[in-house]
C-alpha cells in the first residue's frame, strides 16, 4: 500500500509483521507471567529488549520513494534517504553481511561516489522463483530512478 506521496514502497508482507508482533508478545507473556529468579532477571529483561527492538526494527524495514525524488531505505541498523540522481545503478548480488557469506540474494544501490547499499527489506534466500520477485522488485526501483511511472499495484 502506498499514500499519495510515495511513488514506490517496499515493505515487509504483512505476515512477517503479524508474525513478528506474534512473537513478542508471546516472549513478552513468557517473561512477564513467570518471571525468572532474582539472578536472571536482569540478564532476561535485557535479551527481552534486544529481541523486541530486533523484530520491531525488522518489522520497519522499507524502501519508500516519493515524488520529489527521495528515496529512504530502513534497513535493520540504519536510515537512509537518497536523492534520485544519487542511484547509478540498481542490481542484485549475495547479501552477505554480519554473518558473513551465504545469506541469500538482495536488492543494492550502487551510488554516484561508488559505494553500494543493500536494501534489507528485499533480502531472500537463495531460489529461482525468489531471485524472479527480485527481480521485479529491481525494476520497480529502477523505473522509479528513471523517472518512469509505476504501474498501480
């Protein structure tokens, strides 16, 4: 779904959030109705909110493109907003990152200054008919960069 100002929008399904709030709220009840020994409470409270600011910042990743020609990205551990004329170039390669090689396939920007930039939102595992919805994911952002109107979706 977009609002009138976004042109694009890339967003988790809407089952991955169902399922995310699913799980917090099932670890939250976990924690809270029988809460652990005076000793591992305070180990517990903190891996409670690792985990649900973990799940939350998944549950936000998005690629938004506006009129004005800004594009936001929201990825896992960052914010940022590119100007259209920024994107040289949209493309897909591994997504490899913190646990290094092997995580599937995304979605990357490469820059007018040459760095690259991943779009988490679009990150799948590696598989034929996933590599096509990246693909077509890779199109709407490159008719997007290009100026072309999106076809409504």
């Amino acid at each position: 779904m977009t609002t009138t100002d976004e042109q694009l929008a890339l967003r988790p399904p809407g089952w991955v959030r169902a399922l995310g709030a699913v799980v917090v709220v099932a670890w939250l009840h976990t924690f809270l109705s029988d809460p652990p020994p005076g000793y591992y409470l305070l180990p517990g409270a903190l891996l409670t909110v690792l985990v649900v600011a973990f799940l939350l910042r998944v549950a936000l990743c998005s690629v938004i493109a506006t009129a004005d020609g800004r594009l936001t990205v929201r990825n896992i551990a960052s914010t940022r907003t590119f100007l259209r004329q920024q994107v040289e170039v949209v493309g897909i390669d591994r997504a490899d990152g913190w646990l290094g090689r092997g995580r599937g396939w995304a979605v990357f920007l490469v820059l007018e200054d040459g760095s690259r930039h991943r779009l988490d939102v679009t990150e799948m595992p590696s598989s034929g008919e996933v590599l096509g919805r990246l693909e077509r994911q890779a199109d709407e952002i490159r008719g997007w960069v290009s100026g072309r109107p999106q076809p409504p979706r």
